[in-house]
C-alpha cells in the first residue's frame, strides 16, 4: 500500500466549483499548495476536535484507489472508526426526502463554510476517477455503450434534474451534477428517533470502500444524554494487521446474514445497475451476478436483453485489453459485460432447473405438489392461531 506522500498536489481530489459567486477561483489557488498528506492530517485533527476517534486507520492510495488502511492491528469487535453525530453534517431538507438534488443544493452551500474545510478537501472533485465513473459525466456516446436502456433513462432524468436545478439556483450545471454524484456516494440515511430520516455526510466513514465479502460492520447506537445523540462506527468483525486495507459491504449480498438469503429480489442486495449509478462502479461478486441475473431473466427486462446482445461479453473482454479507453468507456463496457456473465449464468441455471423438473416423475411431482400444500396450509394455520391470540390479548385488555 502507498500512504499519501507529499508531493505535486493532486487537485482531481478537491472540489472544482466554477461559480464565481462563492469565491472558488481563491479557494482553488490556496490548494494548490496543499497535499494529500497535510490534508489527511488536517482532516485526522478535525474529526478528533469534533469528538471522533479515528486513530486506528490512515488514508493510502490501494492500487490507484485512495481508502483507509489499518495504522495498527485491530483486535476483532473492537472500533475501527467512530463518529459522532454532531460531527456528522446535515444535509437533509426536512419535507422532501424524495428529491436527490435537495441534498446535493444544500452540499453546495456548506462547501465554502471555514469550519468544514478540512472535510471539503478531501472530497473527490469532478474530474476524479471517483466521479467521472458515474453515469451523470458520460457523453452519450458513452451512455449507449453500457446497453442497458433503463440505466441510460435514469441518468438523463438526473441531468435533466441537475440542469433544472442549476437554472433554478443560477449555479453551473455540472457542479450540481457533481454534488447529486457525491451525495450518492457519500451520504447515508439515518433514522433518527426525534428527526425521522435523515440523510447525513459522516466524515472518515466516507472514506471506506466497498467490498461485497467484507465482514466488518457499520452501526449506530443512539442514547439519550438529555438531548438524543447518536455514535455511529464502524466495527472490526474479524481481526486486521496493520497496513491492511479496511472496507465496508455498502450492498446487501444474498449471503450474508443482512442478506436475502438466496432468493434476493433486489430489496436487500444490491444490482449492479445500482452499484454504477450510486457509485459508479460495477461488483463482479458472485451475490450480486445472481441478483443481476434474476434481474435480467425478468420479462420487464427484455429491452435490455435485445440492447445487451449488440455484442458479446468476450468481444467486451477484448475490448477491455485497449488501453486508450476513457475511464467512463472502461466502465461501460465493464458494466455490460457483468451484466452478460450474469444473465448467461441464469439462463443456464434455469434451464437445468427445467430440465430436472421434466425428468421428475409423475409420482415425485404429485409428491411436491403435496408436500406444498401441506406447508401452506400449516403457514395459514399459524397465522390465523396468531390473528387469535392477539384478538383474545386486546379483548382482555379492554375488559381491563
Ligand atoms: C464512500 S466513497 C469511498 C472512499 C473513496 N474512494 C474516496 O477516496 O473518498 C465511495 C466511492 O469510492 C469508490 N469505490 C469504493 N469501493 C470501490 C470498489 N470496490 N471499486 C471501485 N471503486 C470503489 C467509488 O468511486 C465510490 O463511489
């Protein structure tokens, strides 16, 4: 692993705002004096001050990806980083929760505040690979080149979102897009006791990646000290040696105990339509290739089907092996390709599933047919002695 070193400052790292109004051009200039490595010591000694904790971990660049690796060994069930909520930063608009680009607005408006500087500049800026993986800064060209026609309609909604917002609030369209990319990416939404939903950015949880078999856990504990209060930390599940690199599960994988165990239909674990547009990048973990493919084999997914055929997943692989393609090409053709191994791997499991089930005789099938039968009706059996008992529970009670 390569810590951040000091040396040329990487500005793809820092927000690039072009809105004159805020004062960016200056804040731009003072940056490029700064470096990764002051950076991260800076933002280490905000969150301390704020009251996190997050002495067990530094930033290091993994393979051309930054995350966080372990400064020491970290024993099993103890915290690896925690955060409290009032060093979290609020960018929920109370009243609508269903607009991705209320947050982002607010973002926005907290990106020049002194006090959170330290945070700012560690964000990923628009021409990051962090966000030029995102489907929202692909050309159309690029756009075509996933095949996924649903994937393609969502990201003009939210360009056109982007743009009618940005006139809205006189701001510059791609500063918006770039903000709606980092709330994906970064925020989380939290349940708070008093508030409801809350979508909050967590400052140095931000900063874990994402691996679909990782086993370490993100909690939150909320308590009452005469105002509600929160922790949230991440937490070691099995032990971590120094240098190594620490990530985070941000899907469900049918696998795991959060998962959906098997039989996933997309609530818990993640597609990798999901993973691209939240993210921008695509999971080739066996969990979510199944999810994929009972996504795909769907009837409503036939026109992505047809778009998916123009080639095939191995003239992607060769397409893969050109060096010159831009990071978002590389990506689509990423994408699309996972999304064939997928739907290849279904179709095949399908088809020996019917062909198991026509080779079944005609006493096995009666058998299942029972046997089915017999388990639905002890479920509605169940159900209705539990519709029972808390009819007698709440007669009782109003007897009393
Ligand atoms: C919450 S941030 C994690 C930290 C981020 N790498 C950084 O430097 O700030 C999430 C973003 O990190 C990148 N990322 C995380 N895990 C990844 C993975 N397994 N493969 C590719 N990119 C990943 C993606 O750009 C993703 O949107």
């Amino acid at each position: 692993f390569l810590t951040f070193t000091a040396g040329s400052p990487d500005r793809s790292w820092s927000p690039q705002l072009r809105h004159p109004q805020r004062g960016l051009r200056s804040r731009l200039c003072a940056l490029a004096s700064t470096t990764e490595e002051n950076a991260w010591q800076r933002f280490a000694e905000w969150v301390a001050a704020r009251g996190g904790d997050m002495a067990n971990v530094e930033i290091a660049d993994i393979d051309g990806m930054r995350g966080l690796v372990a400064a020491r060994d970290i024993a099993e069930n103890t915290s690896i980083v925690e955060i409290p909520l009032t060093a979290s930063i609020d960018i929920s608009e109370p009243g609508n929760d269903a607009d991705p680009s209320a947050p982002a607005l607010n973002l926005l408006k907290f990106l020049d505040d002194p006090e959170l500087k330290p945070y700012m500049d560690l964000l990923p800026g628009r021409t990051s690979p962090d966000i030029s993986r995102m489907p929202d800064f692909f050309s159309e060209e690029e756009l075509e080149m996933l095949q996924c026609p649903e994937v393609v309609q969502k990201t003009h909604r939210r360009q056109q979102l982007c743009a009618t917002r940005a006139d809205e609030s006189s701001l510059d369209t791609e500063d918006v897009k770039w903000a709606l990319c980092t709330v994906a990416q970064r925020a989380f939404s939290v349940v708070s006791p008093i508030d409801g939903l809350l979508r909050l950015l967590l400052p140095g949880i931000d900063l874990f990646n994402h691996d679909a078999h990782a086993l370490h856990e993100m909690r939150v504990r909320w308590t009452l000290q005469g105002l509600v209060t929160a922790t949230f930390k991440v937490v070691a599940r099995s032990p971590i040696k120094k240098g190594e690199e620490i990530r985070i599960c941000y899907g469900g994988d049918p696998f795991r105990p959060d998962g959906c165990g098997g039989d996933c239909t997309g609530d818990m674990a993640l597609t990798n339509a999901a993973y691209l547009q939240r993210y921008g990048f695509v999971d080739d973990c066996f969990g979510t290739t199944m999810v994929d493919g009972k996504w795909l084999v769907k009837p409503e997914s036939e026109p992505i089907r047809e778009s998916l055929a123009a080639t095939s997943a191995e003239e992607d692989e060769k397409l893969l092996s050109d060096s010159s393609l831009s990071i978002p090409a590389k990506t689509a053709i990423q994408f699309r390709r996972q999304l064939k191994i997928a739907l290849k791997a279904q179709q095949e499991a399908d088809a020996l599933k019917a062909k198991a089930e026509a080779a079944k005789s005609e006493e096995q099938k009666q058998a299942e047919r029972e046997a089915k039968e017999k388990a639905e009706e002890e479920a509605r059996l169940k159900e209705a002695n539990a519709e029972e008992a808390r009819r007698q529970l709440f007669a009782a009670l109003e007897e009393k």
